[in-house]
C-alpha cells in the first residue's frame, strides 16, 4: 500500500505509474500533452470546460462556499501537477456546467430572492459530465440527432440524479445546490422536507454539521436498511426477504420512477430513457422497477433483453415500445480527456 499523505504526492504516484515500465503506458512524461481535472462545482461562472489559466482558478476558488470539501481539493491537484510539470496546460472539466442551461424557474427555490443575489443559492445539479456523455453517446448509438429528441438519463449510482435533456441541453435535473437533493442515495436522503429537518434538528440537539453528517452520510439506503448502502447487498437481503431491505428497494425504484414522469411532463413528453452509473448498467431489477407502470408514456420493457443485462450499450425496450430505453455505460474520463484535446 503506497502512502498518499497529500495531492502533490498522489500526482507523483499517478506519474510513476504512467511511465513504470511494467504497467504504465508511457516512457516519459514529457509524452503528456496536458492533463484533465473533474472540477465539482463552477457555480454559475462556468457552463463548459476551460483552460485553467490563474484567472480562472481565481473565479473557481471563490466558487468554494458551494463545495468546500471538493473545490479546494481540485485546487491542490490543479497546483500539484503546475508544480511537478511547470507550463502543461490543464483543462477544468466542470461537474455543474452542463446544467447551466436550465431555466430560471427550474433553478431557483421558493426562497427569498435576496438569498439567490447575495449567496448564489439556487440549484446548480451535478454529474454533469455523465450525463453529458450518455446523451450524446445514445444518439450516436441509435445513430439520431439529438437536437430531435427528449432524452431523460437516469445517472443510477451509490450518489444519484436524473437530467432531462431536450435538443441536446439540459432543461431540469434532480440534484440542487449540493448532491442531497432529489431521488433516494446509497446514504444520501435525497428530496425531505425542510420542516422534518428542523424538527431532527431539535429532537436530537443536532448543529448544522450534524444534520449535514445525517442526511448525507446516514440516511438514503443505509438508513432504511441499517444494513448497506450498497444496492448489491440490498438486493441480495431482498432475496432473504429483509422487509426494511424491501422497503428501500421499493422507495429507491419508485423515487426514481417518479422524476421520469415528472422529466416527461417538463419536456412534453420522452423519445429515449437512457440508464448508466453503477446501479443503471448492472441491476436489472431497478431498471425494470423504474418503469414499470410507465406503459401509458408508452414505455415497453423486454423483461428477458434487461434480465440478463449488465454493463453494455443495448437497448433494453420492445420493438413496439414508442419510448426507446436503453443501457449506456458512461465514460467520464472520456469526455474529459475529449474537451481537454479540444481544448489545445
């Protein structure tokens, strides 16, 4: 087990390990043309990928109150590699970018609006590159144009969110200000009422980190369960008939089949379901649970096709069915390493 004590030692291992002549795929680092950072949160300063120049760096730090825990960490990478390799470009890949393009009254909150001028609180969604790459893949895989279509991709994994995606762009997406909000997560509550967090709040003589530390580390399948947050060991405990294990399996699946109705009516309709992330591409069951019941938008399952499913492109509805559901695995690192060559 190597030791990583800190960012810029952790790049010099991800470097040893490109140039190791075992197992790495290059000879020297001067083969790297630039590198590629996942950025989480660009706020509203930033709807697609860039340069990071020290401009640009200084307008995502101030970007750090919306994600404290993963802004500074992308900094001290982004300054680890300048460090190591003084003068290669580096390209910011923005988790929250491709959601910019959604409406003011898709984005902001019933809140006061002073709260939105003075601290940027509105919702931002993320696993945006994801949903990103599988909009775009899926039409090239059905070989349409995505201009012509209502695409909803279900980004189904231990964090999950759902986008709708009409012409290309993001209309509406299930995470807001910070990944919590929206369907049910491995140990994330998804959507609650304010009030209920209130009421926690002073029942268990919880501060603000407290609370955060609930409903993001506590709650979601972890919390029904008391088991796992993990859907593999939830779906095996289902199997042994665990009634909680049952209970979050149904609230997991019918939150998510909840946001494609709703993404339905928000685009007027749905030509292509796309499913990716760890749970969307390996478990059957959640996807057929997911859409079930959605017959009347005119979605068909191929219950034997989605059986036996897991990990592939394919699509996963019948010949007849009007809406075309398919299994796309998303490949972030792809689009990352896409807009940073573009980017040069």
């Amino acid at each position: 087990m190597h030791d990583i004590p800190e960012h810029t030692e952790g790049v010099k291992f991800i470097f040893s390990l490109l140039t190791d002549p075992e197992i790495g795929v290059i000879k020297d680092l001067k083969e790297i043309d630039a590198v590629g950072h996942r950025m989480v949160h660009g706020g509203e300063k930033f709807n697609k990928s860039v340069k990071l120049t020290d401009e640009v760096l200084k307008v995502f730090e101030e970007c750090s109150d919306l994600a404290p825990l993963h802004n500074p960490a992308n900094l001290k990478g982004v300054k680890a590699v300048s460090e190591l390799m003084p003068g290669l470009p580096q390209v910011g890949v923005f988790d929250t970018a491709f959601h910019q393009t959604m409406p003011d009254y898709a984005y902001m909150y019933a809140l006061p609006y002073e709260l939105y001028e003075k601290y940027g609180i509105r919702r931002y969604g993320f696993h945006g590159t994801s949903h990103r790459y599988v909009a775009k893949r899926v039409c090239d895989f059905l070989g349409v144009k995505p201009e012509d279509k209502k695409i909803i991709t279900c980004h189904i994994g231990n964090g999950a969110s759902i986008a709708a995606v009409d012409g290309g762009k993001c209309i509406d997406t299930s995470m807001g200000l910070t990944p919590l909000e929206g369907v049910m997560m491995g140990t994330r509550s998804g959507d609650v009422d304010g009030g209920a967090v209130s009421f926690i709040q002073k029942k268990l003589g919880l501060d603000a980190d407290g609370i955060s530390n609930l409903l993001n580390k506590k709650s979601g399948v972890l919390g029904i369960t008391g088991l796992s947050s993990d859907m593999r060991e939830v779906e095996a405990a289902c199997e042994k008939g665990d009634p909680k294990a049952v209970l979050a399996m149904n609230m997991y699946n019918y939150r998510i089949k909840k946001y494609i109705g709703a993404y339905a009516a928000a685009m007027g309709g749905v030509d292509i379901i796309v499913f990716t992330a760890g749970v969307g591409e390996n478990q059957w069951g959640t996807r057929q649970d997911a859409c079930e019941g959605l017959e009347f938008l005119g979605v068909k399952i191929d219950k034997e096709v989605n059986k036996g499913l897991r990990g592939v492109e394919k699509i996963i509805s019948t010949a007849d069915s009007k809406v075309t559901v398919c299994v796309i695995p998303t490949d972030e690192e792809l689009m990352i390493a896409t807009d940073t060559m573009n980017l040069l």
